[in-house]
C-alpha cells in the first residue's frame, strides 16, 4: 500500500491562511469605515442642499433674519463637521494603505507555502506513479518469467 502525500508544513501554511483572512477581514472593516465616512458626507451635501433650497424658498415673500441666520450657521457646522470627516478620512486612508501591505505580505507569504506543497504534491505524484509502474514492471517480468517456465 502506497503512503499517503504528507505536507510537512500544513501547519504553519494554516498559520498563514489565517493570518491572510484576518488581513483581508481588517481591511474590509477598514473600507467599510471609509464608506460611512462617505455616506456621512452625502448626507451632509444632501442636508445642505436642501437647507438652502429652503432658504431661498423663504426668501420669496419676507426675508426673516433669524431664520436665515440660524440656516447660514446649521450649514456652517454641517460644512465643518465634513471637514473633519475629511481629515479622519485621510488618516483612514493612509491606516487602510498600511493594512494593504499587510495583506501582500501576508498573501505573499500564504502562496509561497502554497507553491511548495504544490511541488511536492507533484513530486510525490511522479514517485507514486514511477514506482507503481516499477511495480506493474516487475509484475510483467516475473508473469513472463513464469510463462517461460511453464514453458519447458
């Protein structure tokens, strides 16, 4: 009965299979961030749109001060609170950028694992599939050995 294929390494390549899943679950997570940053902001472009279609709807009949003072400073704050999604979008980025790396390495490291055993697996096909017909050789030659034998 022929061996089994046994990939010394198996361990450490789940090491790195799982090291490479929880890079890319980071990065995901990462992404996602950076995605509701985003949907933040449209609402907030959105909000200001609307607020000041809302205004100059107002201003049509009489111009009330107050009203149009507390609209110039909702959109004020709703432009500075982007600005500062903004910049935490930039240092998500750069944090995103990094993880990235990460995860070429770790894949990186992942394949090379991956490239090896499959080398071996080819290696330790070819010497099964040379030994068995070594084996179906000598099986023929004894069979015709016997043949000859009967022979005489």
């Amino acid at each position: 009965m022929a061996k089994r294929f046994k990939f010394r390494l198996e361990t450490l390549l789940r090491v790195r299979q799982t090291r490479e899943r929880e890079a890319r679950r980071r990065v995901a997570a990462k992404r996602a961030e950076i995605a509701r940053l985003d949907r933040l902001d449209a609402q907030a472009e959105e909000e200001i749109a609307r607020t000041q279609a809302a205004l100059v709807a107002d201003q049509q009949g009489r111009i009330d001060p107050v009203v149009l003072q507390r609209g110039r400073v909702w959109i004020g704050h709703l432009r500075r609170a982007m600005t500062l999604r903004a910049a935490q979008r930039a240092t998500l980025q750069a944090q995103l950028q990094q993880l990235l790396a990460e995860l070429r390495q770790a894949r990186t490291q992942t394949r090379v694992l991956e490239k090896l055993r499959e080398r071996r697996w080819a290696e330790f096909r070819r010497a099964r599939e040379r030994q068995e017909q070594a084996d179906a050789d000598e099986l023929a030659r004894q069979l015709h050995g016997f043949d000859r034998n009967a022979e005489r």
